[in-house]
C-alpha cells in the first residue's frame, strides 16, 4: 500500500498495483490511451477513476486516461 496526494488535497491508499499503473501514465505525460492497456490495467484504471486519482476523457474518438486535477474533480 501506498499513500497518494489528491489534487483535492486529500490523501488515499493505493495499492501497489495500481502505483505501478500511476507511474505508467506519468511516463506518458500524464496521459495514456485506454487500448493501450491491457484488461486487468483498464480494470485497475476504472477503480482509480472511482477514487478521483484518474479521469476519463474522450479525444478524436479515442478514450484517454488522465491524472486528475483539481479543475477535474466534480465532488470538489
């Protein structure tokens, strides 16, 4: 388990699994598509977007996982 820092300023726990996925998309700038993931990676990345680490968006038909900001949270 790790602890990771929300935009919101709020801390969670994370598994190391899904520090691993995290990491994964900061070496991509922050941003990774959905195909480019295997399935047990788009399952651990649907989880961090219920726990507002990740947000999902859409660009030119494709799906893309993003690192959330602060702007992006709609519980905020």
């Amino acid at each position: 388990m790790k602890f990771f820092d929300l935009p919101s300023g709020f801390g969670i726990l994370i598994s190391n699994e899904e520090s691993v996925l995290i990491d994964k998309i900061k070496q991509n700038q922050g941003c990774v598509a959905k195909k480019s993931l295997d399935a047990r990676e788009q399952t651990v990345a649907a989880g961090l977007v219920a726990k507002d680490v990740l947000t999902r968006t859409r660009r030119d038909g494709k799906l893309y996982y993003l690192i959330a900001a602060v702007d992006q949270i709609w519980r905020i």
